[in-house]
C-alpha cells in the first residue's frame, strides 16, 4: 500500500541536502518552490516513521506478552494506534489540488428570483465574510452591484490568508476549503415582500476561482483593450463627473473583468487585473484539464459543480449538500459563518472518492 512512501522519503532527503546548501538560496523563487514542496513531503515522511515505529512497537509487545499477559493490552492499544497511522497516511497520501495553497476570488450573482436573488446573495457573502473571521482569513469586496432593497446584484470578494499565499500549512489555503462552494445556492422561504405568507423559491450563483500570482498567467500588454467609462450607482463626489471605471478585455480569450468601486481609474485598474488574471488562471487550469485526462484523475476534485448544489430551507431551518448527502438543521448558525461541518463533509467525500480511484 505504501510503496511509493520510500520514493517520497528518499526526495524529500535530497531536498533537505538542497536547501542546507546556501548557495541554493541564491535563487529566491528555486528556493520557494524547494520549501514548498519539502513542506509538503514532510508530514507524510513524519507520520510514516511512526507507523513503522509503532508496527516495531507491536512486535517486541507480543514477545514480551507470550511471558507477561499484562502486555496483551498493550499490544491492542498499539494496534489501535497503527490503525489510526495507516488512515492518516492513507489521506496523506491522497493526490494533492495544487492549487490548494492559494487564495481565492468568490463572486456572487443573483440568480432566478429577482429582489429575493439578490437578498439572498447578501446572505451568502455575508456568510462567506462571517466564515472568513472565524478561521482568520482577511476579506476585501473588490466590487459590487446593489439592488434596490439592499441585496447584491454581484459583488466579487478576495478571501486571503493573513500571510498572503503560501503562509498556510500544506493544503489549508483558501481554495482548499472554499473551492467545494462553487455552484447553484437554492434558497426556500418567505420573502419579506411576500403578504399571504408563502414560501418561495430563488437561486445565486458562486463562482470561486484561485486568485493568480503574477508567475502563474503571463499576461501581454498588447493582448489587452482597456476600456474606461463614467461609474454607475450610488450618489458620491466624483461618480457620474469622471471617467474613473475600468474594463479590460482578454483579446485572445476574450475574457473581461471591470471595476468601478475605486475612486480613481487606476485603482480600478489594479483590481480589474487581478479579476482578469484569476478568470484567466482558471480557464488555463480547465483547458490543461481537458488535455491530461491524468492529471485531471489526480488533481481535481471529485465533488462536481452540478446546478444546486446545496439548498437553505427557511422554514425548516435546514442546509441541505445535495452532492454528499449532507443534512443539518442548523441553518442560522451556518449563515452566521458556522460552515465547518458543511465544508468538511465535501472535503471528506472528495477524499474518499480519490481513494477509491487510487
């Protein structure tokens, strides 16, 4: 089962050689990409140890029992023990997201259902911001579109580590969590609009994509149409009177990300390109999907994005996870950004659906 474990053990011995070596620390980005990686191996050779240690453990247990029965519950508490080793090891073990690390876009569009849409993807960004303080990430609303009654029409977040990218342990990045949101939110209940009292139906749209370093998208000054027009929406010193809003155009992709939050054109600029470079990010990862059917067996994530992935009942107070079977009734506290459990349950699915198929 754990073959290739000596392999890893085996790199992750040379690249501990590698990054004694100062010379090697010359070279910032060589240096990084060594780190990460013998981050990465280091928990897997660590928790392998034990489990051979303990497996030697089991042994020299079962001599001594054979001529003091006092060791035979130490044999069963070390068994034990292996047991939980070997399941660590196997999740270990599990092919890795690489983008797993990064941190993310989120956007929210309001779906079928109108003012209701709209006020419900209030609900889920401030769900989402809720979630982000509880697990300590920072949030910053790039852009936004109101509706009339105080939902949003969009609005597009970063969610970010405190350290910025790379500052987490292995695997517990942003995306590592809130990748598995992506998809059609269904919400039941009574509008506040709504006189007889009726339950209604309406839907948002998230959209999650990692956000890009600059290393990850090359991007061409030549291949952009930079366009700039007068901001819409709320009243304000200088909205409507100047050119300050910002849309850029992808020509070869034809991808295009605009913002018009900021209240100078080059502030939008700046977060227009970070819009772009993650969309393009994201198609660049879909596309290399598309040609590596290996690659895409071993890197992404087995919980699909199907259409309504998860619906809110109002009334029953119930989160309902229609791609693994996930119930609760604990509805409040999961809009006021108690998501754990939610998460943890495509997290848990998608691990043992990459097993399986290991």
């Amino acid at each position: 089962m754990f073959e290739a474990v000596e392999e890893l053990i085996g790199e992750h011995a040379d690249l501990e050689k590698k990054l004694a070596d100062p010379s090697v620390h010359a070279d910032q980005a060589n240096a990084r990409k060594l780190n990460k990686r013998y981050a990465e191996l280091s928990p897997i050779v660590a928790t392998y140890r034990s489990w051979k240690q303990t497996g030697d453990d089991i042994e020299t247990a079962k001599e001594l029992a054979a001529d003091d029965p006092d060791f035979a519950a130490e044999v069963k508490d070390l068994d034990k023990q292996r047991e939980e080793l070997t399941e660590k090891l196997r999740l270990l073990l599990v092919p890795r997201d690489p983008s797993d690390d990064k941190d993310v876009i989120l956007e929210i569009k309001a779906g079928a259902g109108g003012d209701e849409s709209a006020l419900f993807a209030g609900d889920l960004l401030r769900m989402y911001l809720r979630y982000a303080e509880r697990v300590g990430w920072k949030t910053e609303i790039i852009d936004s579109t109101e509706s009339e009654l105080g939902g949003y029409k969009d609005v597009q977040v970063a969610v970010k580590t405190k350290g910025g990218q790379g500052a987490t342990e292995p695997g517990q990045g942003v995306w590592a969590r809130l990748k598995y949101e992506g998809g059609v939110h269904r919400v039941q209940r009574v509008p506040s609009t709504e006189s007889q009292g009726r339950i209604h139906t309406s839907a948002a749209g998230v959209l999650v994509t990692p956000e890009a370093e600059e290393v990850d998208v090359e991007i061409h000054a030549n291949d952009l149409r930079i366009d700039v027009y007068r901001s819409s929406g709320p009243g304000g010193q200088s909205v409507n009177t100047t050119d300050s809003a910002v849309r850029i155009t992808h020509i070869p992709t034809g991808v295009v990300a605009s913002c018009q939050n900021e209240k100078s054109q080059l502030q939008n600029k700046e977060q227009a390109m970070r819009i772009l470079r993650s969309r393009l990010l994201a198609a660049a990862q879909e596309e290399a999907e598309r040609e590596a059917a290996d690659a895409r067996r071993s890197q992404v994530r087995t919980v699909d994005r199907s259409e309504k992935i998860r619906t809110y009942n109002f009334p029953e107070n119930r989160i309902s996870d229609h791609r693994v079977g996930f119930k609760a009734y604990n509805l409040d506290q999961v809009l006021d950004g108690d998501l754990d459990s939610v998460i943890q349950a495509c997290v848990d699915a998608d691990s043992a659906a990459k097993l399986a198929a290991a």
